[in-house]
C-alpha cells in the first residue's frame, strides 16, 4: 500500500540519499517541492519519491549534469503530456465516429418511417 507521504528520512532509507543531497536538488529542480506537516517536519508526496528516484537515476546512475536531468525530465514530461492528449483524442475519436453511425442510422430509420407515412 502507498502512503501518502513520506518523511525525508524514509526517502533517504529508501533511496540510499542524504538529506543534503535532496535538499540540494529541491533548490536545483523547480517540481520538486517538500511540504511541511506537523511542524517543520518535511514531507514528499508519492509523486515526488518518484521524481527523487528518476533525478538519482539520471544523475547517480547515468551520470547526467544537472542542466542534463533538468532536460531529460522536462522532455519526459513533455512526452508523458502528449501520450496522454493522444489517448483522449483518440478517444475522442472513437466517440465522434459512434456518434456518426449512431446519426447514420436515426437519418435510415426516418427515412423508413416517412416512407410508411406516405404510402
């Protein structure tokens, strides 16, 4: 089960991280933002644990720059927006091509009613 929250502690323990190191790319990376809850305790969303894990990757992992990881987010952000307006306009779509048959067959049906009405 996902928390809601986690403690930068949990995310150290977790991702093997510093608090510093974290704290530095809060400064460096504009989406990564704590919250505060219960005091000064700072807290990350699930969706920031993930963001933590993909700047670690890209930066302790493949070894990208700063200004590299910043792109590299960015461009799979970009990415992510445009998969998602492709899979609601394909659905739309598909919607406006039932929407047509749907009027193809309400035209077919009148069509037959006022034949019977003029016979």
């Amino acid at each position: 089960m996902e928390k809601s929250y986690y403690t930068i502690k949990e995310i150290c323990d977790k991702l093997d991280l510093k608090p510093h190191v974290i704290r530095y790319w809060e400064t460096e990376f504009t989406r990564l933002k704590r919250n505060s809850k219960r005091g000064s305790t700072a807290v990350y969303t699930p969706k920031e644990l993930e963001l933590i894990k993909q700047i670690k990757e890209l930066i302790c992992v493949r070894k990208f720059t700063l200004e590299g990881a910043k792109a590299e987010i960015k461009k799979r952000r970009h990415e992510q927006k445009n998969a998602k307006n492709n899979v609601v306009s394909d659905a739309n779509i598909e919607k406006k091509s039932i929407s047509m048959n749907i009027r193809e067959e309400l035209i077919a049906i009148k069509n037959i009613l006022l034949r019977g009405v003029q016979t």
